[in-house]
C-alpha cells in the first residue's frame, strides 16, 4: 500500500496554470497523505489527499472535451482495466518497453498516463524514486493499493499534457499507450514540451502507442475512431510519431512491437515467440500494433552544442 507523497519529489511540481512553485502549508509530514499546496504566483490551493496531488481539479476548464470525456470513462471502467490485457499481449508489449527505458536503478522515473499501474508498481520497485500521473482518480486509487510500501514515491492527478515541474527532475519518462488517447497533435506537442523540460540532460523518453499497423491498413480501417466506452484512438505511423516527438527530442530508436501474424495460432506458431523476431524484421514488422519510440534529451556542452556521449 502506498505511504504517501514523498516530501522532495512533492517540491518538484508545479502549478499546471502558470508554472508557479507549490508551497505546502501546514505542519506536514514526509510522505505527504493529507495537506495542502498553494501557488506562489496565482494563489490556487491543491489539495492532497491520501497521497495523490490533486491538480486536475483547477486545470479540468482548459481541457479538451475528449479529454474529459476519457477520464470520466477511464473512472468508470478503472476497475475492468486489466480484463483488457492479455497475458500474451502484455509479455509482447512490456518486455521491449522496458528495455527501451533501461537500467532503473538509481534513476528518477516520470510515468505519464500510469493508469492501474500496469508498468509502475514494476518502475517503483526498482528506481531511486517513482512519480505516476493519471487523470483517473479511480485508476490511481487501484495503483496506490498495489503499490509496495515506503520508497520515494508520488501520485498526481493530472492531464499530463499540462503537468510540468521543475528542470531536471527525471532521469526517465515512460508513457505507454497514453499518446494515442490524446486528441490533437498540439496537445502531444505540450506534452513533449513538458518532458523536455523534465528530463535531466541525456535523459530518456520512452512510449508506445497504437500503430497504424499494416492489417489495419489492408483493411480499409480508418486511423482515427473510439472504442466502445466513448474512448478517443489515433493510430501513428511511424514516421507521424517520431517526428513530432523528435521536434521536442532527440529520437534514437523507433520500431513497431506487438506483432500478430495473422493465422499464426491455426499454423500452430507460437504469436508472443514470433511477435519477438519479427518485430526486428523490416517489413514484416508493419504487422506490429504499438509503436515503440526511445528519445533523449541532448546534452549541452561548455560551447553550447547539443550533444551525445554514448550511442545508445
Ligand atoms: C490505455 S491506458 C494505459 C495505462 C498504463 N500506462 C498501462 O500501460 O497500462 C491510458 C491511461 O492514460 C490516461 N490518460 C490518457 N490521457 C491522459 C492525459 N492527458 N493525462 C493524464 N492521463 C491520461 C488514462 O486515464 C489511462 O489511465
Ligand atoms: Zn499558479
């Protein structure tokens, strides 16, 4: 069960309206389970409540109605999250993710859109400190049952898209499966925006998102639709993905994971062991329903040029 905010990571959030610092009032405790936060700047309070930062609360006027509409649903159905997620699916989609972000230990993890915590109890179990935003109450009411005590941890309820803290607060950031559920590039942009800045210098940003997959394409099927619960879908290519990212960063990996060959169950091969070789193959890996996508944030040197000490 998760203990509380963790009174430093806390320090690092700002106010989503104006960038202000957040000064906590009261006699407080570390970690934080109850209390309050105001901006310096605009005065707003945010509340804290059993250790997740409210913020969503002043910023829900300057979101987009998708966007609204997305985190009423994602309350509704929180607690049906993981009946979505095959086995197979999830041994095709997070080994490949997690490798991306590489080596945890040590390492100031930012998770965007963390959901029930389908990567994050994993993240805050193996980094030197954990922050998880969602703009679910509810999903982040499960993750914080789930989540092992003590640690350096936080939750904020947020649209990440307008989440911002101090320079340099992360080491990694990982949003999986949140880009294709927001609802114009420009939104993604501020995202970007925002990691950038988060991001420590050679920092890296990893996310997955749907692929606007070759089946899907030889199928007729539109790139843009809704699931059943109302909820907003934009399918990348790959070329869309990493370019918008890579205006923000610097993209050094990018491949479709997830791959399904069509028949492969009737042709008696085995879909998470082909899903793991195709997805290095060219071509045949446009089969792939995620995109995975590794940037990093440069690294400016004494002469002011951005650069990279290690090929990664
Ligand atoms: C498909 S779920 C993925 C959850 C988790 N990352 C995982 O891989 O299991 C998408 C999550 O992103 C959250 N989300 C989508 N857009 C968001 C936004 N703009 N700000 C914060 N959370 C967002 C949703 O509430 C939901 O929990
Ligand atoms: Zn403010």
């Amino acid at each position: 069960m998760y203990s509380g905010f963790s009174l430093e990571l806390l320090q690092q959030i700002l106010c989503p309206i104006d960038a202000g610092a957040l000064v906590l009032e009261g006699a407080l405790q570390d970690p934080v389970l109850n209390g309050c936060a105001r901006c310096v700047r605009c005065g707003l309070l945010y509340r804290v409540e059993s250790g997740i930062l409210i913020l969503l609360e002043h910023q829900q006027k300057l979101m987009d109605p998708e966007s609204v509409r997305e985190a009423e649903a994602r309350d509704v159905d929180a607690e049906n999250y993981h009946t979505y997620c095959s086995e197979v699916g999830d041994r095709k989609e997070i080994p490949p993710t997690l490798c991306m972000l590489g080596e945890l230990e040590g390492k100031r993890v930012l998770e965007l859109g963390c959901g029930t915590g389908r990567y994050s109890v994993y993240l805050a179990g193996r980094s030197a400190s954990f922050t998880g935003v969602d703009f679910s109450l509810d999903s982040l009411k499960l993750l914080a049952a789930a989540m092992p005590q003590g640690g350096r941890r936080g939750l904020v309820l947020a649209d990440a898209t307008k989440f911002q803290t101090s320079p340099h607060s992360f080491d990694l950031v990982l949003c999986a499966q949140v880009l294709q559920h927001v609802p114009t590039a420009a939104l993604r942009e501020d995202l970007y925006r925002h990691v950038a800045q988060q991001l420590t210098p050679g920092g890296v940003f990893v996310c997955n998102a749907y692929h606007h997959h070759l089946s899907w394409r030889m199928q007729g099927l539109p790139k843009e639709g809704r699931h059943e619960s109302g909820i907003f879908y934009h399918r990348f290519t790959r070329k869309e993905l990493t370019e918008e990212i890579g205006r923000h960063l610097i993209v050094r990996k990018s491949h479709p994971i997830s791959v399904h060959i069509p028949f492969s169950g009737r042709l008696g091969l085995n879909d998470l062991w082909l899903s793991r070789v195709v997805e290095r193959v060219p071509l045949l890996n446009n089969l792939g329903e995620l995109m995975l996508v590794k940037a990093k944030k440069g690294e400016v040197a004494a002469d002011g040029e951005t650069t990279f000490s290690e090929e990664v």
